[in-house]
C-alpha cells in the first residue's frame, strides 16, 4: 500500500478566464495571469492509497462519497497521470492498483472561491506524487483538463495559462511568471458577502459568452493579449499602480462580456457594485492606487493590498460596511491584522457609509507557494478509508 | 403678446444612444431606435410667450424659475430656431422680442425617465409654432442640440436618430420610422423601481464610456448597424419576435459597455436584474417572446408587450413582484388593465417569488403621436407670469 497527502492552493485571476475553444480538452478562447493564494489560510488537501487490495476506484470529497464514473474529468485525469507514468518510466506503484482519494477543502463553500482549482489541483499534484512524476508543464495539461484554473494552482506566486494554439491542447499549459518570494507584500482581502441568488454555472455561463455575446471576441482578439504583456511588465517590476488599474479593468470586463451574453449572467449584486465605488473613492481619496478589486462567477471580491496599507484599508472597509460580528473573531479571519494608528483617517471622513452586515466575513491572505506533500500524519484515510 | 402651449411625449430607445462623437453639437457614435410614448400619461408640457414688454428672457421649469444662461443649450436652441425662422421668412413674431418660458412633466423625475428628451423637444416644437416654422428635420438637429434623444420625440411611432457623418452635424437627424398607427397595440410597462443609490449622470458617463470603453468601439462598428438593419425590418413586419431579441439585447449590451467603463457606471440594480430574469423565465413558459425589457441609465424597467398579453404579463409580475400596494389606485397608473381569465395562470405556478415592494409603481402606456399645440386655455403662463 502507497499513500501520499497533500495541499494545494486557490488561485485568483487578475486577467481573467472566460470561455473555451474546446469544451472536452478545456482550451481557453485567452490567455489568463493569476495569483497564488497561500495555502495557510485556503487550500484543498487530498489523500491518494493505492493499494493491491481495493477492488475499484473510491472517492470522498469533503467526507461524502462521490461516483467515479467512466468518462468523467476526474477518470480523464488518472489516465493522463498514468500516461505520464508510463512515459517516465516510472515503477513505483503499478498502474493496476486500485485507488481510494478523499479530498476536502479547508474554506466553506459558502465563501463562493473556486474549490474545484484547488481541488483538481491537489488530485493531479497527490497522483504526480504517488507515481513519482516530477512536476511539469505537461502535468498542467492534466489539471487543465479537470477544471480549467486548476492547472494555475500548480505554481506558486503569479502564474500564465497559455492559451495555445494546437488542437490536442498540448500547448495549451500554465507557467510560472513570478514566484511567492518575488512579490511577498502583496496581500489579500477577500469580502464574503451575503447573497441568496441562483446564479449560472461558469461552465454554461461560458458556453453561452462564447457562443452569444459580440463583445467577446473583441476583448479575446484585442483586449486580452496586450492586458497580458503589461501586466506581466507590471508584476515584475513591482509596480502596483499598473498591477491595480489592469486587474480592476480586466475584473470589469469579464463582468461586462456576462452581461452581454444572451440571456445575461449577473454575477456581483448591489453589494459588490457598492465595493467597486467604495474602492474608487478610497483609492481618490489617497492620491494613487492602494487596493484593486476583482471579482470572479460570484459577488465576492478579492481586494489586492500591499501589506503596509492592510491595517489602513481595513479601517476604511469597517467604517463604510459597518457589522455588528465586526469585533468578533469569526468575522475578521486568515492572517492577524495590526492596530490603525488613526494616522490618515480623516482622508475617511466622508465617505458614504453603507447598510449593515453586507458582509459574512473577511479573510486577510497573502500570496502563497505551490502544492507540496505533507507527513503521513495528515493523511485524510486510515487503511484506505475516511476518518470519521 | 404671442403665446402658445404644447405638450410632446417620452420616448425609450430600442437601440440605444451612448456616446458622443461632438460634445457640444451633441453627435452621436452611432444610430439609435425609439419608440414614442402617449402623451396621454407621459409629457412634457411648454409655454412660450414672446412680449414686447419683456425686458429679457426668462424660464420657469416645474414651477422653479431657471437661469437663462449666456453659452446654455436653452440659449443655442433659441438661436437656432431664430436663424430658421429668418431663413423661413417668417414674420410673425420679431426675433428682438424677449421670451418667457414655462415648462413642467406631467411625471415625476423619481420615475427616473429621460425628463430632458421630452423637455427640449417641447420647448423646440413650441418655439416652432411661435415664429410658425414647420416641422422638418432641421428642426430636428436643433432639438438634439438642446438634449441628444430630443430630437426623437418631435415624431411619433417609431424613430431613428441618425448619426450622420458631417462635422457640423446637419445631417445627424431623426427620421420617422413607423407612425404610431402602424403598430397600435405596441404597449409598454413601466416598472419603477425602489432606488436610493447615487448614479453617475448620463453625459458623464457617455464620455468615460468612450474614453475608457475598449468595447464601445466594436458595439459602435460592428454590432449597432446591423441591429439597426434588422429592427427596422422586425417594425415594418411587426416582427414581435425579433423586436424583443434584439430591444433586449442592446439593452444589455448598453449596460456592459457602462461596466466596461473606468470607472465603471452601474445603472441596473438587483432589482433590475431580477426583471430580466423574470421576463426570460416568463417568456420561455409562454413558449415565446410575450415581452421584452429595455433600461435606460437608471434602474427602471420598460417592458414592450402586445396589448393582448397586457393582462397575462402583469398577473405574472403581480405573483413574482408582490406589494403592499397592488390593490392602490397610485399602484397601477396609466391606461386601465382588464381582469386576467386566469386561463393560462398555471403556467405561472413555478415562478419564483421575490422580495416584496421592489416596486413604487407601474405606468401602463403605448405607443403614441409626436408634440401637439394645445389650445390657449392650456396655457402655464397668465400675462407672462407662472400660475401660482
């Protein structure tokens, strides 16, 4: 019996993804940059065993068991791991063996993130770890094709999904722009906001961008590729201000592609809307950029901070989306934030203040690494079983 | 002392104006359709009177009195309506003789309708009875200078604003399409909506829009002529079907051209939003186009529906959208609703119910004529003075 556990983080587009070329193979109609978020605050953990002894391929995510149907994306992914294998010569664990995977995120749903990033991110990195592939563009292919911005989630830092050109999808691979170390100030707030809407999955939402809306080519053919070449100017040289005024634009577009679908996807609502003006007139009242929004297939935003403007940023947040869980440690999670000295709070005076309890909870993070194993002691199944 | 009155109607883009090529002539970036509302419920109502006595001119608006600013449109429209009268040859009234103007909605702006297209166009139609000049489409151009859509209610039915290609915008004119008796039972809801947010002014936002816009340019090239093609072909047919695709496809390709703005301009709210899905969900249960929504730079819905589906439509909206207030004579304002037979009401069973009162209240209306002279009985002035 073989077993190997790992975590593997959530990624969050700057430049975004949206729309496929092929739906089966999952190539992008663009090219997308993401960051990296640390797997100290979210990640997805996955234990694979394989074992001589089990009699057929079992799965339990978040502790509920799921099919392992033929042809589905996860199906897809062991074969491509086991042709990799193979490719590589490498003996560790036969290919025969039957496998158990359990695999649970430590972020609620309700936070509205793209699990399925991590999810499938962690499976591919736990099964290149099982069978001792080392880790590799074409290994990102295979996370691509369990969901899209997994193959993002196997690099640390800031991170490329090439769209590529070729019909199999073989170019079609995530690069490392900038590791966690390049850039380690920059940190994350993600505002969870209460919301009770049905919305459209992002994989119909997809199909229908592609298939109806007329601005989508545009922003694909003109937009995106230029977006592309200075944000990766702006990350490598540190510049925030470009980092900023790209992301913001590229979250806005996205948005709007949505609702030029046919019938329109509306992902933010009033609440998110509010968060856009409330960091526009933040950013005017402090003289530069000092937080980006984006917003991804939800109404929560993901708000780009450098460290040092953290405690300030959250002074502002607290004083213009008042809530009664505010002192409460439930409310304010993820990496601890100092005191505001009060220094430039009257620059807060007048901003408008908005309704109570728009949001369920902050979660502060930072840039973070790529997936890596852990000791056998977090391993999530015990003899190829789940822990009760 | 001369004087008339005059009333001239509302009308609600189909294909939408947003963006200028000329701020001061007030050129568009491209051709809009509208369609005329019945003054019978919606309009604005002018005096002018024009005094030997009167020592300068002199405007009152909903009873207020208003400057009459030197540089002001109102200023432009009253040279450019005394250099048609003197090209006209008409005497009847000496251009020296100084003017008093009274003007007033018989709605209120918290209906958040385009108060200023039927304003202008008023006071442009009244003018022209004044110095008798008739109505043409140079007349029009003088009204688009006072507010862009004006230009479009000085006609009835349906109505295309041309961009038109000279630099000093004489041939950026409107042209009747259909006149109101072509398509009679063209019939019109207005949800207003419960709004308290700030929103950024039209012309404001218009000029972000093509200044920061990167997909205004492809809507304004590529999207927008064709549509025109194809709207007016669905009016000369009394295409229903196509009319409601494309009215609600613009709309909302207007409001992701907003989004895509920097910073971007958020008109709709999750009300409005709501709407839009209420009306696909309606239309799919009926198996057919039975309305369509159109929103203008703000959160009210107009809804296009035939006058035999008048009843139907609203028994839907009463069942999705309850309020308080449905049974109130202020509820529902406008042409009377017969009784629903409740024939087809179980097709409604699974509609999901919103929120109560997201509504203030609901105009029914129609498709109607241009402005008219009303007799002097009419008038807002009294020897020159407002009535008190």
């Amino acid at each position: 019996m073989f077993s190997v556990t790992c975590v593997a983080p959530v990624n969050i587009a700057l430049i975004k993804y949206w729309g496929k070329r092929h739906e089966e193979l999952i190539l992008p109609v663009n090219d997308s940059i993401s960051m990296t978020l640390s797997t100290d605050e979210l990640c997805a953990k996955t234990t694979v065993t394989a074992s001589e002894s089990f009699e057929r391929n079992r799965m339990w995510l978040n502790g509920e068991e799921v099919p392992f149907e033929e042809g589905s994306r996860l199906q897809r992914c062991l074969k491509e791991v086991h042709r990799l294998a193979v490719a590589s010569g490498s003996q560790k664990v036969p290919p025969t063996w039957k496998l158990h995977i359990a695999s649970v995120n430590n972020f609620p749903t309700a936070a509205g993130l793209a699990s399925s990033a991590a999810g499938y991110a962690c499976l591919v990195y736990s099964l290149s770890r099982l069978y001792d592939i080392p880790l590799s563009e074409e290994l990102t292919t295979v996370a691509r094709q369990g969901s899209g911005s997994a193959c993002r989630s196997l690099y640390g830092g800031f991170v490329q999904w090439h769209r590529g050109a070729l019909d199999d999808g073989s170019d079609s691979v995530a690069r490392q722009i900038a590791a966690s170390d390049h850039w380690p100030n920059m940190h994350v707030l993600i505002l969870v906001v209460n919301d009770a809407r049905k919305k459209t999955a992002s994989t119909r939402g997809m199909q229908q961008a592609v298939k109806t809306s007329q601005l989508i080519k545009h922003r694909v053919d003109q937009v995106v590729p230029d977006r592309i070449t200075r944000l990766r100017e702006a990350i490598a040289s540190h510049d925030f201000q470009a980092f900023a005024e790209i992301t913001m634009k590229d979250s806005n577009q996205f948005h709007a592609v949505a609702l030029d679908t046919y019938p329109p996807c509306v992902y933010m609502n009033d609440v998110s809307h509010r968060i856009v003006s409330f960091v526009h007139d933040y950013n005017d009242r402090m003289g530069s950029y000092h937080a980006a929004y984006t917003f991804d297939a939800g109404p929560n935003a993901c708000l780009y901070v450098l460290a040092e403007h953290v405690p300030h940023l959250l002074s502002a947040i607290q004083k213009v989306f008042p809530n009664d869980l505010a002192d409460g440690d439930t409310y304010l999670r993820g990496l601890p934030i100092p005191k505001e000295q009060d220094a430039e709070c009257s620059k807060l005076d007048s901003l408008d203040v908005h309704a109570k309890n728009a949001f369920r909870y902050i979660i502060h993070t930072k840039v973070g690494e790529g997936p890596r194993e852990l000791s056998a002691d977090n391993s999530l199944l015990i003899n190829g079983l789940p822990l009760e």
